[in-house]
C-alpha cells in the first residue's frame, strides 16, 4: 500500500478547486447595478472570494443589514443563470484528485459557498464522482461565523477521527485559519487569490504554487 502522510484531504472550493473567479465577479458586479450603486472593479471584488458572502457585503462595501439580503439575492440570481458556466478547474486539479483518490485518500469540499451551488459547478466542471463529503453553507447564510465548523463537519463525514492525518487546502486566509480552529494541517495554494506573505501570517502549515505538489505532500516518498 502506498505510504502517505494523511488520510484525509479537505479542499475550499471557489479559488481552491475550481477558478470560478469571472462569474462570481460578474455576478457581483450585476448585483450592485441591481441596486442603483456604482459598481466596483473586478479588481476590488476580488477580495469576496474567500469570506462568506454576506461578511462581504457588509464589511467590504457597508451594505447594511436590512438590504444584504437582497444584495445576494441578485448575486445568485445571475450566478445561477450563468455564473456556474463561468468556470474551470485548476491547472493539474483533476490529475491531483484522482491520484489522491486512486491512492486511498478521502476527499472533503468545505466552503463557504452554498451547497446546492457547489454541486452545480462540480457538474459543470466534472468532479462530482470524486468526493466523499462535501460541506457547504445554507441559502439563507445562517453560517457566517467562520469555517472550522465547516471543516470539522467535513472531517467527521469522511469518518476520520485522528486530525493529524487530514489537511486543510485552501487559496485565503479564511481557510488556513479555519484548519488551525479545527485543529488540523493547513497548505496554502498560491495559485488563487491569497498570498505568502498571508499564508505565512496566518500560520498556513505548508505553503504550495501548483495542485499537483500536493501528491508529494501526502505521499512522501520513502527514504
């Protein structure tokens, strides 16, 4: 049998596995000129993907409590209409995964992204098979406190008790500081829309620029 250092592999999902970056923004955008408010760059939007999107909203740009519902609800208006189409996977993803898979690892998904719409894309981007627990958010975002919760959920469904064996992916700081809450491994992936620097603040256990150096990671080789 393969020797690999973790049994578990726990991966964010937007920015992390799957670049959905264009609809997400543009569905932002669509959002804002839903609302009679001038609309910020993609550039600046940037910074949603990552937090819950209701944090976002409110923080980033002061929408206030009362309208943020609505807010979203324009986002995941256009997002499902044409958003999810507005993707694809990572460079080396779908070669990582099912090497990860073919060599007895389980895979986790936990997002901060609503459920219903992390199965959409995973359809869209053909990743549906590979997955053995995915955790996501409700629509009505009654989860935006943080993601440790999230991946403590995602752990516990892959049946996965020893946390020393499972590691937390992800592109943000969000993700390394939710595995540090859940108590496991974090590595922090440089292709999204995080940086070293963030990572290496946040603590991140390890810090990578391409998917496929996690295979290196969870199968090191023997000496």
């Amino acid at each position: 049998m393969q020797n690999r250092r973790y049994d578990g592999v726990i991966f964010d999902f937007d920015g992390t596995l799957v670049d959905t970056g264009e609809g997400i923004l543009k569905s932002l955008q669509f959002a804002f000129e839903d609302h009679g408010r001038p609309i910020p760059t993609a550039e600046d939007l940037k910074k949603f993907i990552g937090p819950p999107i209701y944090y976002s909203f409110t923080t980033f740009y002061n929408v206030s409590e009362e309208e943020v519902g609505d807010y979203i609800k324009s986002y995941r208006k256009r997002y499902k209409e044409k958003g999810i189409y507005e993707c694809k996977l990572y460079d080396g993803m779908e070669q990582t995964l099912r090497a990860l898979k073919k060599g007895g690892v389980k895979l986790g998904i936990a997002s901060s992204k609503p459920l219903h719409l992390i199965y959409d894309v995973m359809r869209v981007v053909g990743i549906g098979d590979l997955f053995d627990a995915v955790v996501g958010t409700q629509l009505d975002d009654s989860r935006h406190e943080g993601k440790a919760d999230l991946v403590n959920e995602s752990r516990e469904k892959l049946g996965i008790s020893d946390k020393t064996r499972v590691l937390m992916v992800g592109d943000r700081c969000f993700d390394i500081d939710g595995a540090a809450g859940a108590g496991v491994d974090s590595a922090g992936m440089l292709y999204g829309y995080g940086s070293r620097a963030e990572f290496e603040a946040h603590g991140a256990t390890f810090v990578l620029s391409e998917a496929t150096e996690l295979l290196s990671l969870v199968f090191p080789q023997t000496p």
